[in-house]
C-alpha cells in the first residue's frame, strides 16, 4: 500500500518511528518493515483488525516519544476493523 504515515513538517515518518525502536513492532501477522519504519508488511494472514491496531500503536507510541502525531497516508475504506 505504501507508506502508512505521511511526513510531518520538517520531519520524516520513518526516522520518527525508527527512533522510537519501532521497527519489526508486530501485532498479529502485522509488522512494521525491517527495511523501511514508514511501511507495514503482510506476513500472510494478517487481518485488518491487525494492520489498523499496528497503526494505532505505532501512532501513540511515536506520539508518547516524540510529542508527534502521525497522520496516516493509506486510507480506509469502509468501516473500521476495530470498531
């Protein structure tokens, strides 16, 4: 899908979550990329449910460390997994 975040002003998405530690983060078959922090890889049967809980844990973990909200680039398309 690309990246998951978009860039913050003056920043990157991938240097903020890579600095967070955040790389190989996993829920369910759900992982953030060894390669490059800013994309979400598929390990085979990772759910919906699962990508959008890794983004949201992403998301506060960044926000947590870092004082920055990131701001997803995907988008979702119908109703939410999680709710």
């Amino acid at each position: 899908a690309g990246s998951t975040f978009r860039n913050p002003p003056g920043d990157h998405a991938a240097r903020l979550i890579d600095s967070c530690g955040l790389k190989g983060r996993r829920v369910g078959d759900a992982v953030v990329s060894e390669r490059h922090a800013n994309f979400i890889i598929n390990l085979g049967n990772a759910t919906a449910a699962d990508i959008e809980a890794l983004i949201e844990d992403v998301r506060d973990e960044v926000k947590a460390r870092t004082g920055v909200r990131l701001e997803t680039e995907v988008h979702i398309v119908g109703e939410a997994a999680n709710g």
